[in-house]
C-alpha cells in the first residue's frame, strides 16, 4: 500500500474550486479549502502527476537576483 501524504497546493482567490476538481481528477483526495489554497492527500506519484515542475526547468529560468535553492 502506497504511503499517503498531506499537501497544500496554491492557487489566486477565486480558483479554489477549479484547483480542487483538477487534482482529484488525478487522483489526489480533497482534505480542505481556505482562501488560495487548498489541502489535498494522496502519494507521491499523485504529487508528482499533480505538479509536473521539473527543478531543471527551474533551474532554466534562474537569475542572478531571483535564485532557485
């Protein structure tokens, strides 16, 4: 059995809904909502097809005074 985490994911005021249908179409389970952001469980693998941002990609678009650690 995978083992099953808590996440907050943000979003702008307003979109809370949109955010939440999204990532229980991949499989995340809605936990809560508050202004912004909502809180969200599932596995890693859920995470990851979630939030797909690479630290490569990342990395791509860093600068000198905006630093990706």
């Amino acid at each position: 059995m995978k083992e099953v985490f808590t996440f907050q994911a943000t979003c702008p005021k307003g979109l809370e809904g949109l955010l939440q249908e999204e990532a229980r179409q991949l499989g995340m389970q809605f936990e809560k909502e508050t202004v912004g952001a909502v809180i969200l469980q599932g596995s890693l693998e859920n995470a990851y097809r979630f939030c797909p941002v690479s630290y490569t990609h990342l990395r791509a678009h860093e600068t000198g005074s905006n630093l990706v650690c």
